[in-house]
C-alpha cells in the first residue's frame, strides 16, 4: 500500500515478519536480558546447544521447548510455532 507524503509515496511496512523458533528463542532470552550461559544454568541445556538452536544447527525439539519456555515463564508453543497464527488453524 503506497500513501502520498508531499511530494514522495512511501511503502508501509508489514507489521509481521517471520521469525524461526531459534530466532524466537533468542529474542525472548533477550527481552529477559539473560545471556546464554545463564539460560544455560537456568535450565541445564548446554550454552553451545542454545547457540545452535538459535542459530538455526540444531532443532528446538519438544522436551527442549518445555525445558525452555519453563524458564522463559512463556508457553512451549510460543517457541515452537513462533509464525503460527489462529487463522491458520481452521
């Protein structure tokens, strides 16, 4: 959608963007202002495993989301379906 500003049409942004369960991991973590490691400790997966699932090398898997969104005080689908609306359960 192109809305006139003066002289100059600009594009508005989407206000959705698609984020895989790593991203959403490390974006939680974040909001949170935790580290890694201190994730780590919080929930017993090794700091290099976060880095991996967050980096997209290895999968957040089931048991590591429940493990994780524990400790995120979130729910585990949050991490799993982080691009899942309603709309697209019917």
């Amino acid at each position: 959608m192109t809305t006139p500003r003066g002289n100059e049409e600009f594009v508005r942004a989407p206000t959705r963007v698609e984020v895989s369960p790593g991203e959403s991991l490390r974006i939680l973590r974040e909001l949170q202002e935790l580290s890694q490691t201190e994730l780590a400790e919080m929930t017993g997966i090794a700091q290099s495993t976060i880095s991996a699932i967050e980096n997209g090398r290895v999968n957040l898997g089931v048991e590591r989301a429940k493990t994780l969104a524990r400790a995120l005080s979130c729910h585990p689908a949050v991490l799993v379906f982080p691009g899942w609306e309603i709309d697209d359960a019917a």
